[in-house]
C-alpha cells in the first residue's frame, strides 16, 4: 500500500517553483562558451539564408542555451547541427579564425555587434531575451582589464583546441608513422597526459568556472523538478553531486545547493551526506525579506524550527527512530513558542507516522485532521484522511466505508487540483481491493492511473505520474499478469519499471521485491526448490517477513518439516505483535499444511477455523475462500466427502472469479477429488458414472489452469488421476493417453516424497 506521508518533507525550492539564489557577487559574465552562443546569435540575425523551419528550432534552442551551464565546443556545435547544420558550420569557422587569428579580432568582434538599442526589427531588439544576454555580455567585457581579456582570449584558443584534439585524434599519429619506435615510453607519457586533459572537457566539471546567476538557478530548479517528477530523466547521482561539489567551491554559502546535494543523497541512501547537506542548507538559509518573519517570529527562528522537522524526517526514513523523535520534539517546541500552526500540523502528521512505524496504536490521526481542516491546509488534511483509510483497512473495517471517504477525499483533491494525492488515492484503492480478495477491481483501479494525465505542467520532457503511487500500481499489475499465467506481460511491466524507476532511485525497492516474489513463485510452481531457495536471501534483505515466510515454503516443500514448524511459529508471533493480519493468516494455513504432511488432520482444524474467523472479521474474502478449501481437504482427508463438496461451494465462486490460476487449479482438484470419493456411495452404475466423468471434466479444467502457469508437479498429479479414472470407466484410449504424459512427466520430475493424497 503506497505511503501517504511521502510527501510531507519541506522543499523550500519546490514551494513557489523558483530558486533563490541572490547570493552570487556577479551576475554574469564573460566565458568562452557564451562567445560562441553570441556568433550563433550574431549569424542567425545577419544570415538571410536560414529557412523557416531551422528557424523555429533554432529559436527554440536559444533559451537552454542562454541558461544551461557551459558545454564543450563538441557538444554545442552537435546541438546546433541537429537543427541547423549550415549555421553550425558558419559558427565553428568563425570561432577557428578568431582562435587562429590575434587578440584583436575578439575586439573587433565584441565592437561589430548588433546594438540592442539600435535593432528594432531584429531578434536582438534590447527588450528581447537575446537583446538582454548581448547587452549583458557586451557590458561585462568592456568591464574587463587588458590582462583579463588576455586571458579570455587565451580561454578562447584552448576551447577550440580541446574541441580540434577531439575532432581529430588520429592527425598525430598519422604525420608520425616513421617515429622510431626507441621512443614508446615518452610517447605512451605524451597520450596519458593528452587524455587526462581531455577527460574533464568531457566531464564539465574540473575544467569548468562558476556558473552565473541564471545559469545556476536554472540548473537547480531543473534538477530539482527531475528528481521530483521523473528522476530517470535527472543526472545520475554521481555526476549530479561532481556539478553541486563545483559550484559549491566557488559559493560554499549557496545554500539550495546544499538543499539539491541532501535530496541526491537521499537518492543513494547516504545517511553521513545527506545529514551534512541538510545541516549545511540550514546554516546558510537566507530567507526573502518577504519572508523574514513568519507568524511573528524571525525567519532564522522558521529555519530552525523546520531545520529540526526534515530532521525528524531524515531519522525517520532510515529507521532512527529514536533520534527522529528528540528532533520531533526539538521542532515542536520551537514551533510552539513561536505560534506557528502550520509546522505543528507538520509535526504531528509526523509523530503519527513514527507512532505508527514503532508499531504502538495512536489516535492522533483524526485529531491532525480537525487542526488541519481548522487552517485551511487541504494538503495535510487529506494525507490524515488516507492515513485514516489505510489504518481502518488494517483494522478490519468494510470496504464500502473506505470506499466512500476516499471518495470524499477525492472532491477535496479535485477542488485544489492536488495531482500527486489523486494517485496516492487510486493507488490506496488498488490495494485495498486486492487486499480484500477483489482482483478485478484492484486491476480497474491501476489501469485508471495509469490512463490518467497529471494535472501538473509537464516540462522538460519528464514522465507524467512519475511517483511512488505510479510504482505501486505497476507493481500490482505485474503480480496479477503473473498469477493469471501472463509471464510475458509481467515481465515487461517489471522491464518498465527498472527504465523509470533504476536501481539507484527511492522506489526502486518495491519493483525489486515484486520482481523476486514473481520468480520464487515460477521456480516454487516448476519444483525448482534449489532456485527458489536462492531467491529467498534476496526477498529477506528487502522486506524480513516475506524472506521468512518464504524460506519455511521452501523447507516445506523439501519435507524438512522440523525447521520450517519453527520458522512458521516464530514468524506467527511477530505477525501476531505487529498486527499483519494478511501474513498472520496465510502462516496459519502453512502450520496446517505441515500438520497434513503429519497425517495430523484434526490437529489442523482449530488452526484453520481460527484463520477463517479472522478473515471474516476483517473482511478478507479471498483469504478466508482459501481457509474454506482448506477446511474441506482436511474434512475430504477426515472422511467425510460430502461435508468438504458442501462447504466447497461457498468458496469456489470467489476463487473462480477473482483467484490465481493455481488457486482455481486446486479448487477444481479438490472438486475433483471430492466427486471420486463420493461417486463410491453413489447407488447405481450409472451414477456412479456420471459422477466419475464430471470429475474428470474437472480434473481437465484444473489441469488446463496449472499448465498456465507452468506447475508441472501438479500436471502429472492430474495425469494419474485421469489415467485411474479412464481406467473405472473402461476408456482404454484416453486412460493409455493419460498414462505416457504421467510417465514422461514422472521422468522429468522425480517424486519429492509427498504422495499425492496429502496435497492440497
């Protein structure tokens, strides 16, 4: 179920869509780069030969041009050329006469620019973007000593040169084909040194000055909004800190660099680093005048009282909760002295969450919703109502109520256009329809999502939906391809959510278990118990009860029954301490299996009518259909057949609708099963043989289900049984049939030792 609190953090450079960055000295400028930006510039006003078409695209290209941080001479004439290839070789051969040339012809370039003030028809017109940067640019070289723009231009020569060397790399070697070879040492020095002098050209970080103003706040709100909306799309978290190290050498008190460097260090779960940069932010924060006093209070008091909160909730996410708590408590003190209600709310929203995280009851919830509704904070207020459906689903209540307050949260999410709360709701009602057994529906629910477009702008070229709910109901739809048999389709799911969400981001954890809980299945459904015992260490490092759980199936079906008891009962006590009410039950009907293994039948009953009893009380249609199909292999097992295909009917129909293929496949074995031994007792012959073949009709619907899903123990079980029966019926064909597809399969399968009786 996804988290609604995920998005309680404070991210002062997300709030109003900017970042402040006013701390800089200079606001712009003189590099290399922009040199070349303004030939572009310069030709594309003088040049009469450009089409319309490169025109429009190269229009578009100005401003991530003007903003972005410098490139490589490589990298901007390849931008160029994918929109105009004529005027980007017009600007590499202007720019390689001026290198080749003298200091002059820099001067008289800066002094043969179009003057914005004189323009008025042209791009270059002063009020116009481009007008601007050239103003800008022309103002910031006349600034400029005789020894600056002597080192300008020698910048200049070196930037072309880099690009010249990697243009042509093999132009040395060729003019030296007739170099004695003596001399390889001082040659393999010579190409080391040429490579470490390329590498950071490619790299733009070591070689790269500091970044204007502009440039600066584009890059952080960009980088910001990536991580965001659609983190694939942002720099790798390497490359991204290499560029936040660089500009923070040049302005260590940039503080929302600091704020960007703790969010991509929260990407790789780096605790030391991210508890550095969030301190560092803090330290530093200038607010706005605007926004120096907040609720009466000094804005350096609002800083630490939310310095205190993010805190709180860097704790929390690594599970230091009892460091989150004294910060907790550090934040609601500052805040309770100052009056600010806003960062109480956030604050108890929190001690909610961590209440619920140690595992204690709390009844702060509703009490966090009146307050937020009482300050008009929609936000918080809907987080606290799905926080609230998400504990009554836990807690046993019905569906139709969670149903309608998500309902009346969703008008509340559509009257304030919250996007990201309108896919935490279809994602909570996704699972909770899967929770309560309803595979339809929790199917209906995810394709909604997915279908839906986000109320958000959409910039950049990011990825709609791109949050944890988005991951949740894409991990929902790959585990209900795979128990209908739909490997293929699960499994490009599961490849689409490795492209959107890689291994290094924040949910990648949720696909990685669902990937590894779909192969345990396949490799448990085949009998490769060896693989499925491989997985099990991978499922364990990413959630401990599943792990547990999963290595006692694994035990159980090796008949080591010893171990997996103890597991089973260890693991059973947890779930029971921590209230999880779904692998509580399902741990129950693995003790009874083992108990079945025992022969120990009516041993197994309380453990099975216990089961039902809780998954009728909290609802659990599906769950408690499973304990009825258990309940009647053990009353099949007791002797009494006719009880086991009475209570059977009660569990078929939500099995047959909204189950697993293996689940429906043992259903109808069991149907089957319970038909041959009541077909005994039938009266007359013809009874008896009527009997007999609607079991085997039955037993061909199961096998159809388990072959789906590649469960070939099960296969050949249907083959035996289908070669006795044509054998009570006089079928000799069919029953010959029946007998080769068991012996090939028994041949690729050797028994495990479980005889088929005592299986469900």
């Amino acid at each position: 179920m996804a988290s609604v609190h995920e998005s309680l953090y404070f991210n002062p450079m997300m709030t109003n869509g900017v970042v402040h960055a006013n701390v800089f000295g200079v606001k712009d400028w003189v590099t290399p780069y922009k040199i070349t930006v303004l030939m572009l510039l310069d030709e594309m006003t003088i040049s009469t030969s450009i089409t319309l078409l490169d025109r429009r695209r190269l229009n578009k290209l100005i401003l991530p041009l003007l903003q972005s941080p410098d490139m490589t001479l490589s990298q901007l004439i390849k931008t160029v050329e994918d929109s105009c290839p004529q005027l980007a070789y017009t600007v590499h051969l202007r720019l390689q006469l001026m290198a080749d040339g003298e200091l002059k012809d820099m001067e008289h370039f800066f002094d043969m620019l179009p003057s914005p003030f004189n323009e008025t028809e042209s791009e270059a017109h002063k009020t116009s973007v481009v007008g601007l940067f050239m103003r800008h640019m022309v103002l910031a070289y006349n600034k400029l000593s005789f020894s600056q723009v002597y080192k300008l231009y020698t910048a200049l020569q070196q930037y072309y040169q880099s690009y010249e060397r990697k243009d042509s790399p093999a132009a040395e070697p060729a003019e030296d084909t007739d170099m004695e070879l003596t001399n390889t040492e001082e040659l393999g020095g010579k190409m080391e040194k040429e490579e470490l002098d390329l590498e950071p050209s490619d790299d733009e970080v070591s070689t790269r000055g500091p970044l204007s103003q502009k440039q600066a706040e584009y890059f952080l709100a960009q980088q910001a909004y990536l991580l965001k909306n659609d983190e694939n799309k942002a720099l790798d978290p390497a490359a991204l800190q290499k560029e936040l190290n660089n500009m923070l050498k040049f302005n260590p008190d940039f503080a929302e660099a600091h704020y960007l460097s703790y969010l991509n260090s929260m990407r790789v779960q780096d605790i030391f680093n991210s508890t550095d940069s969030l301190l560092h932010y803090f330290d530093r924060l200038i607010l706005p005048g605007g926004d120096s006093k907040s609720n009466g209070d000094e804005g350096c008091g609002r800083s630490l009282r939310y310095a205190a909160l993010n805190l709180a909730a860097l704790h929390c996410r690594f599970g230091h909760y009892q460091q989150a708590e004294l910060a907790l408590q550090e934040a609601i003190r500052i805040a309770q002295e100052s009056n600010d209600h806003v960062c109480l709310q956030h604050c108890l929203s929190w001690l909610y969450l961590l209440e619920q995280m140690k595992g204690s009851d709390s009844t702060l919830t509703e009490h966090a919703v009146k307050m937020a509704v009482h300050f008009c904070l929609p936000y918080l207020a809907s987080l606290g109502i799905q926080s609230l459906v998400q504990q009554g689903a836990v807690g046993g209540k019905t569906a139709n109520k969670l149903m309608d307050a998500l309902k009346d949260t969703d008008l509340l999410h559509w009257k304030h256009s919250l996007s990201e709360l309108i896919d935490i709701s279809i994602a909570q009602k996704t699972a909770i329809w899967r929770m309560y057994g309803k595979s339809t529906m929790a199917l209906q629910q995810a394709q909604v999502l997915l279908s839906m477009n986000s109320l958000e702008p959409v910039n950049l070229g990011v990825q709609q939906n791109n949050s944890e709910a988005f991951a949740v109901a894409l991990c929902h739809l790959s585990e209900l391809h795979a128990e209908q048999g739909l490997f293929a389709a699960a499994s490009e799911i599961l490849k689409h959510l490795r492209e959107r969400f890689p291994p290094h981001s924040q949910h990648a954890k949720l696909w990685m278990l669902c990937d590894q809980k779909i192969q345990f299945d396949r490799a448990m459904n085949d009998g490769k118990y060896h693989m499925a015992d491989s997985l099990v260490v991978g499922i364990a490092a990413l959630s401990k009860t599943e792990g547990l759980y999963r290595k006692a199936l694994v035990l159980k079906a090796r008949n080591q029954t010893t171990e997996a008891y103890k597991i089973l009962q260890r693991l059973l006590l947890y779930c029971e301490k921590i209230k999880g009410t779904e692998m509580t039950i399902r741990v129950m009907l693995s003790l009874a299996e083992l108990h079945w293994s025992s022969s120990c039948h009516a041993v197994a009953l309380p453990l099975l009518l216990r089961s039902l009893a809780v998954s009728r009380e909290y609802h659990l249609q599906y769950l408690a259909s499973e304990c009825i199909l258990h309940l009647a292999f053990s009353q099949l097992m007791l002797g009494i057949p006719e009880q086991a295909l009475n209570i059977l009917h009660m569990a078929i129909e939500p099995i047959l609708a909204h189950g697993a293929l293996l689940d429906k496949g043992r259903a109808m074995l069991l149907v089957a099963k319970c038909q041959i031994v009541t077909a005994s007792s039938e009266p007359s012959k013809q009874q008896k043989t009527q009997a007999l073949e609607v079991a085997v009709q039955n037993l061909e619907e199961a096998g159809t289900y388990f072959t789906k899903v590649d469960c070939k123990e099960r296969v050949r079980d249907i083959y035996y049984l289908q070669a006795r029966l044509y054998h009570s019926l006089g079928k000799t064909a069919e029953r010959n049939k029946c007998a080769m597809l068991f012996r090939q399969h028994n041949q690729e399968l050797p028994s495990q030792g479980v005889p088929l009786i005592t299986r469900l």
